[in-house]
C-alpha cells in the first residue's frame, strides 16, 4: 500500500507545477510590485482581520463596514493588476476545491451507504 503521505507530497509538487499557481505567483509579485494595487491589497485584508475579529466577537457588520468593503472592492476590481490576482487565485481556489471534491469522496461515500442503509431499514 502506498503511503498517503508521499502521494500528498507529490500532490504538493505538482500543484507547484500547475500553470495556474505560476501564473497566481507571478500576479502576487506584480501586486508587490504596484503601489497602488499593493495598498488596495493590504487595505484589504485589513479590513478582512477587522471584520473577522468583530465576528468571532459575536459583532455585526456596521453600515459603515459595509460601505467601506463595498467601495474597496469596486477599487480593487477597477485595478487591472488586481483584478488579475482575483481571477487567478478564483482559478487556483477551483484547482483546490476539484482535490478537495476528490479527496473527500470516499468518506462522502461512506457516509452515503450508511444513510441509504438506515433508510432501507425503515
């Protein structure tokens, strides 16, 4: 029997490999890289720790939040470099949630059969 492990180690290399994350890298670096678009992208998650912190304090969103949230994102989107990451860390993100689809499916299975079984027995 194979070991997970290594089979989850070359799953990590040729993610790495994958077009898509060369291509998530090269657009992080010229985010760096742009003074505009790296302060859009620091304001950013900023105000993702912001907002996470008031959630996990049991906080809502105020109307202020929103609006902040809403006009940073119409900046980010209008910011072609930016714009760019989003489409490909939306590109890599559905990579990662294809593995993740097919790494769970055995236990979705299990779960399945014991779901139709109890059913059966009813």
């Amino acid at each position: 029997m194979a070991n997970i492990y290594d089979t989850i180690n070359d799953l990590e290399k040729q993610i790495r490999e994958q077009d898509v994350y060369t291509e998530l890298s090269q657009a992080m670096e010229a985010v760096a890289a742009d003074e505009t678009a790296h302060k859009y992208y620091d304001d950013f998650r900023k105000m993702q720790a912001d907002l996470q912190m008031k959630m996990q304090m049991g906080q809502e969103m105020s109307e202020e939040d929103v609006t902040k949230a809403q006009e940073l994102q119409k900046q980010m989107e209008e910011n072609d470099i930016i714009a760019n990451l989003l489409n490909k860390e939306k590109q890599l993100n559905q990579l990662v949630e294809d593995i993740n689809a097919a790494v769970t499916r055995p236990i979705r299975e299990v779960y399945q059969a014991a779901n139709q079984d109890q059913e059966q027995d009813q």
